[in-house]
C-alpha cells in the first residue's frame, strides 16, 4: 500500500475509470513480491557464501584424493613392474647360467669322448683353390677345342688336385712322424 | 517490507537442506583427509615412511671375448646341516659327498666338529639343489640366497675377482670396474611436502654394465689345464702363465695355480687370491737379458755378430760375475751369448751400454712402473737406479742377467711383447668393451710406446729364434718359427742372500716368431723335479703354444707364408 502511495505522489497518472481494480492488485503485488525478492538475497547471501565456500572446499577434497588415489595406483602398477623386471632380468640370468653350463668345455669334452671323439695329435692345413671365375660358353669351347684338354668340369679338377696335394704332403710327412 | 511466510520457510528448508547435504560431504571429504593425514595410507608400505626402500640394481655380468659367461648375479644355494638332528652322521656325509664333490671324510669331520648350524658347502647348480631336496635328509637345509656366481668356477678366478657376501668386489676385474658393474640402487620413499601431504619418490634402478673381457675362455682353460700339469710334475710351488696378443696388447688368458673357487672361496691362505701376475714382483732372471740385448742393439752398442772374449767371470763393481755353470766359452757371439744365456757376456754389454743408457732402456721398458693393466692390486716392481742411495755399481752387471731387480710377470711379458712388436710396446687390457645396455664403448689397443727400432727389434727375435732351433729346443714348434729365452733365477730370502737350494723357473716367447700372434710367459716358483727354466718350463710353454696355435688355427709358416 504504501508503495501505491509513493507511486501516487510521484504523480504517475492513474487511468481514469478506465484502469480495472485487478490491475492495480497484480500491479502492486508484482512489486512487492521483486522488492521482497532483493530484500531476501541481500538476507541470505552469507549463506550462499558458505554453501560456495563448501562446494569448493568438497570439490577439492574430492579432487584431492581422486589425485591421491591415482597417483597410488600409479604407484602400485610401477611397483608391480618393477618387480616383474626384476624376475624377468633374474630368469635371463638363470637362463644364461643354464646355456653356460650346458656349454662348460669339460661337460663338453666328456661327451666328446663319451662319443667316440679324440683330440686331434696333428692339425693338418690344406690349401683351398677356389673355382676360376665360369668362362663364358664362347670362350670357352674355344679354349677347348684349341687345347683339347679335359671334358671334366673346372671343380672336379680342382677337387683331383687338392686329393694328390693332400696325398703327396701325406707321404712328405710320414718319416718324420714315425718313431 | 516482509517476505511470505511460506516462501520464505521453503527456500530456508531448502538452502538448509542443501548446506545440511553439502556438509555430510566435505565432513566425509575432510574426516578422510584427517586420517589419511594421521594414519598410513594403506598404499604405503610398512616402514616405507621410516626409511626408503630400496631397489637393487643388477651387477652387470662379465663375458669373455666370444660372449661366454664368466661371471653373473643369480641364486646361490648354502647347504647347512643341522648337526643335532642328524642320527646317522656318516651316512649322511656319504650321500652329501658325491654332489657337493667334497671327499666323505672331510664333512663327516665338518658334521662333528660342533653342534648347531653347520655351513657344508655353496652350490649354484639347480640339479645338484634338487638332488639334495629329493634325498630328504633330516637336517640338511638348503638355504637360497641371492649371489655372484661364476660357471666356470676356478676357471680365470685371478682375473676374475670376486664379490663377497657383503656385495664388496674385491681383486681382479670385479674390483677394477665395481663403480661400472655395480650400477646404481634405485630407491622408493615416501615423503610429505609442504603441506604435510603424502607422495612417492621414486628413483628408478640403474643396472651395472656388462664387461666383456679379451680373454678367450677356450685359451684360458687350456693354459690353465697345461700350467697345472706343469706345477704338478715338477712339483713347484705355484705357476704363472700369461698369453698376450703383442700386437694389440690384449690379454687372452692369465692363469695362476693353485687357485681357488670364487663362487666358494674357501681357501686355507687368502694370499691365494691375489692375482701373482701383477701382484707378486719376481727377480726374472736370464729372461731379462732380452732386454738388455735389444737395448745395447738399439743403442748401437752391439751387433748380433759382435762378440767378447767370455771367460767364464767378469768383474763388476768389485763383485764377481760368473756363469750359470761356471763355465767359460772364449770367442762369443751376442747371438750365442743370447743361445747360451751367458751371464758374463749380458755384463759385459750393460757395461759397454753405460749405466745411463742401460737404467734409461729399463725405465723405456716399463720396469718398476705399473704397466696400467686394468685389474685390481698391481705392483710396480722395483729397479735401483743410479742415485738410489742402495744402488751399487755391481747392480749394472747382476740386473743385466735379471737379478737384483723384481718386475711382475706382466711387466716381463710386456717387454718381450714389445720386442715380439716390432718395438713398440703395448698397454696391456683385459676389458675389450663395455655394454650398457645399447651403447657399446669399445676399448681400443693403446699404444705405450716406442722403446726400442724396428730393426733392434728384428735383430734380437732372428737370436731368439737361433736360440730355440739350436739350444733352448725344449721350447720348439715343428713347422713354426718361435722366438724364446729361458730364464733361471734365484729368489732372495728375508736375509738378502739367495736361497741356494730354490729357483724361478721361466720361459717366455712368441710364435710365429715373424708375425706374432702369441706372447708367453711361463713361471714355476720353486720348482723340485727341474729347477731350470728350460728343462721346467719350456715344455709347458711349448704345450701351450702349440695347443694354441690349433686352437685359434695360425696355420704353420710355410702355408702361412704360401698364402701371402
């Protein structure tokens, strides 16, 4: 009422006969009720502030420990590596050891004679004469029916000679070796 | 000038409600900070706050030249017996012996020496564990642990070292590269930061790198096997045999017998486990006269057809020099002075060196300085030079036939590695590379210098090889050229006279003697059945070569010459 009263002093013209009694009502309820609105917020913002202030202070605690929890299982994972390293690089080792043992030269050399073998008295060097380079087709039957040398291919030639090679340092070194 | 009733107790309620909700969550948030901050968290492990776990890291393992493994970290396996609970205690000593290899007797004495725990033996073989656990004797225990194990149990143990229980590597390569095969512990510590808030600190393992060594496990098993055999039958009281490729300076075996188990290191003297090649000075004896002959050549002062009027005696420094069998040989040439190892003729060329000269090649040749090989505990040796107040004029006669003077079989062998050179002499290694992981850091020959010409050089090995084809034939190869001095010396007793009764028995060389690819040195302390070099230890030098010569498959001069 008291505001209808304001508005009259002001001189806000009322329509004359023609302004219904509702109007008027909803008129001055709408204002009363924006008024009691901001009288209301200016009466409940400290609370606001304290629900804000606790949304953040939950918002980080729960960021916190979402943090701390994964950072622990972070951890827990990296430990679980680690120790899976560890056996791992522990199986290579026991692995190794195992491949070393199986060729330790005594193990060896046992089997070796359990099989028949014997160590060498006498290392022998023969000489290796590679193949020539293959002629061409060509050049070759000329050579042949120029020479008239042997059908026999180039690799069993040299297979003959390095035999007789073999065979003769044989027969050079046979004094010296016999007691 | 009020709000409605109703509106305002509704938006009271809810605004209430709300808080009411909100509070119920940041005291539940809160509550857990508070606990999680005053008690351990349950990913915090027991004493992870008190102290940081720490995370060993693997000591890296130690191969030889072709990648077999000489040393590594695995379990070990300690047999103990429980002596109270054994009834039967023979029986059991008699079961033990065949797979621990210790004679019945020995742990049956072991078993009744005293009561309680008793320590038997350290094994690493799975097989010989597991027959241990399948007999099932009360008693016996079997205890893993981790451990340093080396396969091949005595096999290179000199150089090799050991790590004991404690995790301290001590002689050998173990020793000389700890800082590089220990690697670095990692770490795991929870902490609290300013706040008083929790986190992990975590410091990641750093395992130790490989080694892989120049020796090659095949050579040094052989001229292990030969230089025992050798102690053995002429019933010496050690031998040293070393193997050395001349031209790079590589170390291809070292051996020293008796030896000892690293992976037991059970040994009545612990002086066992020093490595005598490095660490045990000798007086070289008539080996040396290979340097004093290259030198006066290098000098200038001699020819190998120079000659002297040998007597039998020479006087130097008031001290009277004689040969090795009192024996005079008139007219001699260097050449047969070398042949026959003449310790008149070796005074008579230090004398015409000059003692300046002669202490300046000594010194050029490395003597009583260590000669930098990368193994723990080397010695230098000792050489009293002019101006020493204990050095004598007579010293420059006795030195030149390798008395009076100590050097380590690996400075002696050096020398002669460097003639077998061409004259330059060559730091001596046994590390090739180092692996870490992908980066491989090779380690290259090293050059120590020049000590002597070419020509000086090839001088002295066309006399060696004289000396072996007509004197020294003990040491001879059919069908290769060897170049080789023996040497007989004696050993000082703490009184400063010689002992009369023992001798060093040596024989160094290299084969083949114009393109060397072995330089040896074999050494026999006190030996009973011989005690002259070449009767000693010329054989076993012979027998090493040889048996090398197949094994790395140097082909005999005449074919290796063919092939050029």
């Amino acid at each position: 009422m008291s505001s209808h009263r304001t508005m009259a002093a002001q001189g806000e013209p009322l329509l004359e006969g023609v302004v219904s009694r509702d109007a008027v009502d909803r008129h001055v309820t709408g204002t009363l009720t924006s008024k009691a609105m901001l009288r209301q917020s200016s009466e409940v913002s400290p609370w606001f502030y304290v629900l804000a202030l606790l949304c953040l202070v939950s918002l980080l605690a729960f960021l916190y420990l979402a943090l701390a929890n994964y950072v622990a299982c972070e951890m827990d994972e990296t430990a679980i590596l680690e120790e899976k390293i560890q056996k791992t690089k522990d199986a290579n080792n026991k692995l190794r050891l195992e491949i070393v043992l199986k060729e330790d030269p005594v193990r060896i050399q046992q089997e070796a004679k359990q099989m028949g073998f014997a160590e060498a008295q006498r290392v022998e060097y023969l000489e290796v004469v590679l193949d020539e380079p293959a002629a061409s087709p060509a050049s070759s039957g000329q050579q042949l029916s120029v020479t008239g040398a042997s059908s026999a291919p180039g690799w069993w030639d040299n297979m003959v000679r390095q035999f007789r090679d073999w065979v003769a340092s044989v027969r050079e070194t046979e004094p010296r070796d016999s007691p | 000038m009020h709000m409605d009733a109703p509106i305002q107790g509704q938006l009271y309620r809810r605004a209430f409600a709300l808080a009411a909700l909100l509070l119920i969550v940041v005291a539940v948030a809160v509550g857990r900070l508070a606990y999680l901050q005053f008690h351990r968290p349950p990913w915090v492990r027991p004493n992870d706050e008190a102290q940081p776990i720490t995370l060993p890291a693997h000591r890296g393992n130690i191969y030889d030249a072709h990648g077999y493994l000489l040393a590594v970290d695995a379990t070990v396996y300690d047999i103990e017996a429980m002596s109270d609970q054994i009834t039967d205690r023979r029986k059991v000593a008699q079961v033990l012996a065949p797979l621990l290899q210790e004679p019945a007797e020995e742990l049956q004495r072991l078993l009744q020496s005293k009561s309680g725990k008793i320590h038997l033996k350290r094994v690493f073989r799975e097989e010989v564990v597991k027959s241990i656990q399948d007999l099932g004797l009360p008693g016996v225990l079997v205890i893993p642990k981790p451990g340093r194990v080396y396969p091949h149990e005595e096999l290179a143990a000199s150089v090799l070292g050991f790590v004991n229980d404690e995790g301290k590597a001590s002689y050998g390569v173990e020793a000389y590269y700890d800082q590089f095969l220990e690697g670095k512990a990692g770490s795991r510590v929870v902490e609290r930061d300013a706040m008083g808030c929790l986190r992990y600190k975590v410091q990641p393992a750093r395992d130790g790198t490989d080694l892989y060594l120049t020796l090659d496990r095949n050579v040094q098993w052989i001229v292990e096997e030969v230089l025992a055999k050798a102690v053995e039958e002429n019933q010496a009281k050690k031998g040293i045999a070393i193997v050395m490729d001349p031209q790079t300076g590589a170390i291809l075996a070292m051996a020293v017998y008796p030896t000892y188990d690293p992976n037991t290191r059970e040994v009545v003297d612990e002086n066992v486990y020093m490595n005598s090649a490095i660490s045990e000075p000798y007086e070289p004896g008539s080996v040396f006269k290979i340097v004093t002959i290259v030198s006066a050549l290098d000098a200038g002062v001699i020819t190998p057809s120079s000659t002297y009027y040998d007597q039998g005696r020479i006087v130097v420094g008031g001290r009277v020099i004689s040969n090795a069998n009192e024996a005079a040989y008139g007219q001699t040439t260097m050449t047969d002075l070398l042949a026959h190892s003449l310790n008149v003729g070796a005074a008579h060329v230090s004398m015409k060196l000059g003692a300046r000269k002669f202490y300046d090649y000594v010194e050029r040749f490395g003597f009583g300085q260590l000669t930098g090989v990368d193994l723990a505990y080397e010695l230098t040796g000792w050489v009293r030079q002019p101006g020493d107040r204990d050095w004598h004029e007579s010293d420059l006669g006795t030195n030149s036939f390798g008395q009076g003077l100590a050097a380590t079989p690996l400075q002696m062998l050096c020398a002669v590695a460097a003639v077998a050179n061409q004259g330059v002499m060559m730091r001596p290694h046994v590390v090739a590379r180092i692996v870490d992981g992908d980066r491989i850091t090779e380690i290259p020959p090293q050059v120590a210098g020049r000590v002597v010409s070419a020509e000086a050089a090839a001088q002295v090995t066309e006399m060696l090889v004289y000396a072996v084809d007509n004197v020294l034939t003990l040491a001879a190869i059919p069908g290769y050229r060897v170049a080789g001095k023996s040497g007989t010396s004696q050993i000082a007793m703490p009184s400063g006279d010689y002992d009369p009764e023992a001798t060093i028995a040596s024989f160094a060389g290299y084969v083949p003697a114009d393109d060397p690819r072995l330089a040896i040195l074999v050494i026999l302390h006190r030996p009973e059945k011989e005690h002259w070099g070449i009767k000693a230890a010329a054989p076993a030098f012979r027998e090493i070569a040889q048996r090398l010569l197949a094994l790395l498959a140097v082909p005999p001069d005449q074919v290796r010459l063919s092939m050029q």
